[in-house]
C-alpha cells in the first residue's frame, strides 16, 4: 500500500516537472514570438516612414508634373496663337523681297521706259515681223499673216503665242478674233492673259477668252512690268486692234468742280472727289463707259466709290449724261485704283478731330456692309471718320484670342497712332445709324464732358455696355483698353459664364475708380462657375459692383484715384448716343434720343425699318418720331 502511494507520488512529481519544463519551453517561445513581433513592429514602423517620404515625393513629382503640364499647354497655346502671325510676317518679308527684286529688275531693264508712251511705240503695227520686234513683241507661232490685221496660228497639240512686256502703266485696248470656226472642239479658245511679270507667269491679274468664231473688245489696266500674254491650243488668232494710253494721257484723277486737292497730300495718297478706274471693279475686262470717283474716304486703305453710268434713253445710251446708282467700299490692297498719275498706295484722311470706329473682322465687314453705309451716311452729315479695324491691321493683338478682347486691344493701337485727345466712336458693327439726311443730329452732347472714356447702362439696367463706348487718345484712355484686353488671359474670370468682356468691364470698372467694396465683387467674379443656363450667378456679380456706384440715376463722370487727372464717364439708362434697336422698336426721334440702334442683326432690317433709299442716305419718314 505505501509502494503504491510512493509510486503515485513519484508519478505525480515526474508530471509535475514535465509540467513546469513544458511551461519554461512555453514562456520561451512567448518570448521569443514576442521579440519577433517587436522586430517586426519596428521593420513596419521604419517602412511606414519609408513609405511616408516615398509618398512625399510621388505627390511632389505629381505637383510638378501638373504645373509643368499646364506650362506646356499654356506655352502650346501661345505658340498656337503665335505661328500663324510669325509664318504671315515671313510670307509677307518673303513677298517684299521678291517684290523689291522684281522692281530692281524692272528699274535696271527699263531705265529708259518713257519710251512706250511715244509715237515711236506701237503695238499695233502688224506690217511684218520686224515691225513686231521693235514694239517689244516677243512671237512664237508656226504660222503667221501681217498687214493692218495680225493672224497667227500653231498647228499640232503645241501652243502658240505672243508676250509683250510693259515698260509704263496706261490703259490697253484690245480686239481679238477667233477665226477658227470649229464649235465642238474644247481647245478652240483664243487666250488674252495679263499676268504680273516674266518672272511670275502664274500670277494671272486678268483673264479673258475668245471662243470659235467670236470677237471680243477687252480694256485692261496695266502696271509698269506687267505682261500681255495672247495664246493659243486649237484657236486661229486674229489681232484686230491694240491701243495702249499711258497713265497720265486718260484723263482720270480729275476732280470735280469746286473740289481742291488737300495741300498736304502725300505721294501716292488719293483724296475725295478724285475720278478712278479699276480693273477688279471692272467685268472680265469689258469696257464700259462708267465712271468712278473716290466719294467719301473710310480710312489710309478703305473708301466708298462712287459709280455713274450713262444715261439710257430709250434704246441707246447718253454717253455725256451719267447717273450716279452704286457705292462700294473698296481697299487698295484688294481692289486697286488708279489716277492720271499713277496708283492710289493710300487714301488722304482729313483730321476731323472724331472718328466713327467699327471693328470687325473682313467676313463681318461684308455681312454688315449695310449697316457700315449708315454710318458712312452719318459720318458724312458731320465731318466725322470712319475706320474699319480688322485684326490683320494690328496683328500684336491676336495674342488675346477672344475678339470681344481683341477689339479693345484694337482700339487701343489705333488710338495711339492718333492725334492727342482724338475721340473714337466705337461702334458695334450690327449697329444702324437712323438720325441722318434731313433728321441728322450730331454727336455733341455725348462728346461735351471731355471723359477719358464713357460707357453706358443697358436696356434693362442689369449690366453696362461692353459694345458700344467712347474714348479718347489719352494715357488713361489706352492703359484701360489693354488692362480690359489683358482679361483674356488673366486668369480672373471663374470657370464658368462670365459673359467675356462684357463682365471684365464691371471690375476692371470698380477696380480702377477704387470703390470700397470691390474686393468683395472680385471674389464673386472669380467664382462664377454656372453655365449659361443659370445667368443668376452671373448677375449677382454686376449687380455687386453696380451697387458701389454713388448713382446711376444720373449720368456722371467719375475721377480715376490713381491719376493726377483724367475721368470715366458712366451714362444712366436711355442717355448714350446707342440703344437696342429692339428696345426702340426700330423707331428714333427727332430732336432727343440715341441716333444709333444696336443689335439689328437682319441687313434687311437694317434697309427697311429706317430707310427710304440706303444709297443716297435718304432716311424713311416712318421711323423717326416726333
């Protein structure tokens, strides 16, 4: 009995010591497990760390990743706006010094070139081949009969032809005949090409074409070094007549009576009431009996051209009674004209002191032509300018990219070449001048109070007026048209409708008056952010900036702080020289009121709501009011 109980308690202390090994080996383990952790505790700690900094620079290199992004699409843009001005500047630096080549050319080769215009040229001696020689013809045909007429003609798929090289410019006169009789044959064409000079055979000025058994008069203006190209395929040639007038024997730059030429017109300059011809105004080379005069000039490169044909009685006409029926408006560049004593490079711009100024590109000059006329009409009623701005006529402008911008830089250039104190008109080109003819009213009482600049409220009181304004060529003046311009690319606007210039012109407004409050308007501006369909925002933000206005009710000019003189002018509802054509029911009044109607999109609107006769600036008795 007592073995058996020594023998359990021996088990018991053999499990007993188990136990406690097993629990040393346990708590080891634990120990150990829990080193590890603690190691990997502090790996992770110092990989957090790692991954913090690593984290840091990723979003750094992001950051500069994004700005040098948006400098690239900002760089991008500019040079998008820039290449095409830099590649116009070389084309027209590549043309001029083709053109002065040309010219040295011509100069060195025609140093004797009054030739042409004496007895000994002539042209149109047909007698043999040495006759044609000496007239300065230059023939290739296979096949040639002389005499009063010339006939010529090359058999065979070659052409046939004879150049002649101008040494003067005049007038030519030319009757061609095509005496091949053969309708159905398409090369049967006799060709008479007026091309810029040898060197550029290509550069076709006119072009006209005598079919199968026709006869056809052509009178072509010609410039010194052009030439006369008269070809054939398929054609019998027949030179019936050829008359050459130099410029100073036609008779053109007359003026009209009681006119006097401007003392201080410059070479090459044309002046108002000059007789001129042209050969683009012309058609296909037909010579008529009209007579164009230089009637009212726009600016240095435009001015309206008057036309008169002769009377028709019955069935002939009356070459020595003519009517003047058309206008146009014409450039030098793309129409060139011509007097008795050469080609008009410019047209002479008398200084009135005012000028009437619409910028708009060439397409919206041609959409609105009428209601450009109109405002010929009322230019001419008072002595005032008219110029036509387009962006090619400062092309430092385009940087701003907007036109709404654009236009303000426009004015700004065109100011500064101007006369200190001159005042432009500016004027939307949907604009209708309607107090003109016999209900003309002037634009002085706009004009009196002598501001820098002047503006208006709009129909509706909500905003002021982009469009239409006033300013004068003064420092201030043309600091506050580029700052305006600048908006463009400011970065000021918010994201969303901010209407262009039309909502820069109310802070840049504030801003520049120093009204207290401003900053408050300027945070609104720069939130914008709803489309066009939510104008609330938009509309918030002029109604902040007009509330710092001492009063609108009362048209006032508003000294500048920053300067030690100098005004801007805000006008009240109703009281500017311009108001929607809508708001006034395309009606004016006699003796008060705008003389101007803006907003009157339609050209046939423009004509028959306010005219009687656009051409003769005869207003219609139904729109205008007592």
């Amino acid at each position: 009995m007592q073995a058996r109980i020594f023998a359990g308690i021996f088990l018991c202390l053999v499990f007993l010591g188990w136990f406690a090994m097993m629990a040393q080996w346990q708590q080891a383990s634990l120990m150990t497990a829990a080193g590890d952790a603690a190691s990997i505790r502090s790996d992770l700690d110092i990989l957090n760390e790692r991954l913090k900094v690593v984290n840091a620079s990723f979003f750094h290199v992001k950051e500069t990743l994004e700005r040098q992004t948006a400098d690239l699409q900002r760089t991008e843009l500019v040079v998008h706006q820039e290449m095409p001005i830099l590649r116009q500047l070389v084309r027209t630096l590549e043309q001029y010094d083709r053109d002065i080549s040309t010219k040295i050319n011509l100069l060195e080769r025609h140093a004797g070139h009054h030739e042409q215009c004496s007895a000994t040229f002539q042209p149109g001696n047909f007698a043999s081949s040495e006759a044609l020689t000496a007239a300065g013809w230059i023939v290739n045909f296979a096949s040639m009969k002389y005499g009063e007429e010339l006939e010529a003609f090359t058999n065979g798929p070659n052409y046939g032809e004879m150049l002649l090289e101008f040494k003067r410019a005049g007038r030519l006169t030319i009757r061609i005949q095509n005496l091949h009789a053969v309708k159905d044959e398409p090369a049967n064409i006799a060709h008479v090409s007026l091309v810029e000079d040898m060197e550029r055979p290509q550069a076709v000025i006119f072009h006209g074409k005598v079919f199968a058994s026709q006869t056809s008069l052509f009178c072509i203006n010609v410039d010194m070094g052009n030439v006369l190209r008269i070809s054939e395929e398929y054609a019998i040639i027949v030179v019936k007549h050829i008359e050459f007038q130099c410029r100073e024997e036609r008779g053109l730059g007359v003026q009209k009576e009681g006119m006097q030429m401007p003392a201080n017109l410059s070479a090459g300059a044309c002046s108002v009431g000059q007789r001129v011809s042209s050969q683009q105004l012309e058609s296909q080379g037909a010579c008529n009996s009209i007579e164009r005069e230089i009637e009212t000039v726009v600016n240095t490169t435009h001015a309206f051209i008057s036309e008169s044909r002769p009377l028709r009685t019955k069935d002939r006409f009356d070459t020595k009674r003519f009517v003047k029926d058309k206008w146009r408006l014409v450039s030098v560049s793309t129409a060139p004209l011509f007097t008795e004593t050469g080609k008009c490079d410019q047209f002479h711009v008398q200084d009135s002191g005012v000028g009437i100024l619409v910028a708009a590109d060439v397409q919206f000059q041609a959409s609105y032509a009428v209601h450009i006329q109109s405002m010929r009409c009322y230019a001419r009623d008072h002595g005032y300018d008219l110029w036509l701005l387009a962006q090619a006529d400062y092309p430092e402008c385009n940087i701003y990219g907007n036109f709404f911008f654009v236009k303000h830089c426009l004015v700004a250039k065109f100011l500064a070449k101007q006369r200190p104190n001159y005042t432009a008109v500016v004027i939307d080109a949907d604009t209708v001048a309607v107090n003109v003819g016999k209900y003309k009213r002037s634009l002085d009482y706009w004009l009196s109070p002598n501001a820098d600049l002047s503006f208006y409220v709009r129909d509706g009181g909500g905003e002021i007026a982009a469009g239409n304004y006033i300013a004068r060529n003064t420092p201030l003046a043309r600091d506050f048209l580029l700052a305006w311009a600048e908006f463009a690319r400011n970065g000021r606007a918010g994201p969303g409708y901010s209407s262009a210039d039309n909502g820069a012109i109310h802070i840049l407004l504030v801003e520049t008056l120093g009204f207290t409050g401003a900053e408050q308007c300027a945070k609104m501006y720069s939130s914008l952010r709803a489309s066009v369909l939510d104008l609330k925002p938009y509309f918030n933000y002029t109604a902040c900036t007009l509330k710092l206005f001492p009063s609108l009710d009362v048209s006032s000019a508003y000294p500048v702080p920053s300067r030690t003189s100098g005004s801007i002018m805000v006008r009240k509802l109703n009281d500017f020289f311009v108001v929607d054509g809508v708001q006034a029911a395309f009606k004016t009044k006699l003796s008060t009121g705008p003389v101007f109607h803006h907003g009157v999109k339609q050209p046939a609107i423009a004509m028959s709501s306010y005219y009687a006769d656009l051409a003769t600036c005869t207003p219609s008795k139904d729109s205008v009011l007592p």
